[in-house]
C-alpha cells in the first residue's frame, strides 16, 4: 500500500528493518548514556557542564536525538497512513510534521554541538 515514495522510505518491509534496527540504536546509546552518568560520583550542575563539555558526549547525544527523530517519523507516518484517509489532509500533515523535525534538528545541531 504505497501511495506516494516520497512520505514512503522504500516500502513496508525496509520501513520495519529500520525501525527494529533504530529501536536497538535507540537501546545501545541510552545504555551507554546511563553507564557514564552512573560513573559520576556526585550529579550537581557542575558535573552537568563536564559531561556536556566533551564533544563525544554532544556528538552521541545528537546521533541519538537523530535516530529517534527517524524512529518516530516511521512510527507517525504510519499511524497517519492508517486513520487519516483524505490525501490532501494527510499530505498537510506530512508537511507539517517535515518542516518541524527539520526545524528541532538544526537547533539540535546548532545548540549541542555549540556552532
């Protein structure tokens, strides 16, 4: 049930890989987030500021916001396929959705990665 490839990342079944393969991404940077904050002795503001100092921590934290946006995009996309069966509405709403993840990721970028 393709309707327009360019809302459709190469069809149902990649769609499906690619949330699994996201979902275990999604798993393996939040544990390794969680390990490095259990190493912290003491979680003031300052400990804070270090850890967000280092670039790799702002790198791994904008690949795991990255992965999550794509997630979410096939999981919505999805659910907007399903229930919305008027194709100007669900195009709007594509729309909508694109310019807006668009928008949250170069602020991303821009303010974790301090450009």
């Amino acid at each position: 049930m393709v309707k327009n490839p360019f809302f459709n990342l190469f069809g149902g079944m990649t769609q499906w890989l690619y949330q699994r393969f996201s979902a275990f991404c999604l798993y393996f940077f939040i544990g390794y987030l969680i390990f490095n904050w259990v190493q912290i002795d003491h979680l003031d503001y300052q400990a804070w500021v270090d850890f967000f100092q280092s670039i790799i921590h702002r790198s791994i934290i904008t690949i795991l916001f990255l992965i999550t946006f794509f997630h979410g995009w096939i999981g919505v996309q999805h659910v907007i396929d399903d229930y919305i069966k008027n194709k100007w509405m669900n195009q709007t709403i594509y729309l909508i959705l694109l310019f807006s993840m668009v928008l949250q990721i170069i602020f991303l970028v821009l303010f974790l990665l301090d450009i």
